[in-house]
C-alpha cells in the first residue's frame, strides 16, 4: 500500500513541474523578508502553480475555449490527485528551506 501510494506520488510530478515548483519557490522565498511571511509566500506559490497549469493548457493549442483549457487543468489536477494534495506542503518546505539558506548565508 506505501509502494503504490509513493509511485502515484512520483508519476504526478513531471520534470517541468518539478522547474515549476523550484523557480516559483525561489521567487517566493526571495521575496520574503520575514519567517512571519512564509504562509503568504506558499499560498503565492501555490497559486502561481495553479494559474500556470491554466495558462499553459490555454495556450498550448489554438482556438481552445476557454471553459475547455480550465476543464482540462481541473482534469489535470484530478489524475495526479495525491500529487495535487502534496504540493502546498512541498512548496511550504521548499520555501522555508530556501528562505533559512537565505538567511544563514545572505550577506547583509
């Protein structure tokens, strides 16, 4: 049961979601200036990953409704649905971890 709940984990995350995720915490994490900052920084995050997944299936065809390209990155969404729940709480560690690396070895 913990091997198919790891491999459904791992096939939700492609290499390009994987740059996603580490430039949109990057961003996040520089732009933060304080600890009390980093629940608003995953919550920037997240939904920059959430409007990328919509402008990305807009604009990867021609002529697609607009209605259809949120239909297919809600379906998107739904296929890799434990990989969906997982990613505030790795934009979370990947923000904070960032951030304290920023912190402890920043020139000031």
């Amino acid at each position: 049961m913990i091997e198919e709940f790891a491999s459904r984990l791992v096939a939700g995350f492609s290499p390009a979601t994987l740059i996603l995720v580490t430039l949109v915490s990057i961003v996040a994490a520089l732009v933060m200036r304080r600890w009390s900052q980093l629940s608003a920084a995953t919550l920037f995050a997240f939904g920059a990953d959430c409007l990328a997944r919509y402008v990305l299936e807009l604009g990867a065809t021609d002529g697609v409704p607009v209605n259809f390209a949120m239909e297919l990155a809600m379906t998107r969404l739904d296929t890799g649905a434990i990989s969906a729940m997982a990613r505030p709480f790795l934009y979370l560690g990947v923000i904070a971890s960032l951030f304290w690396v920023k912190k402890r070895y920043g020139g000031k």
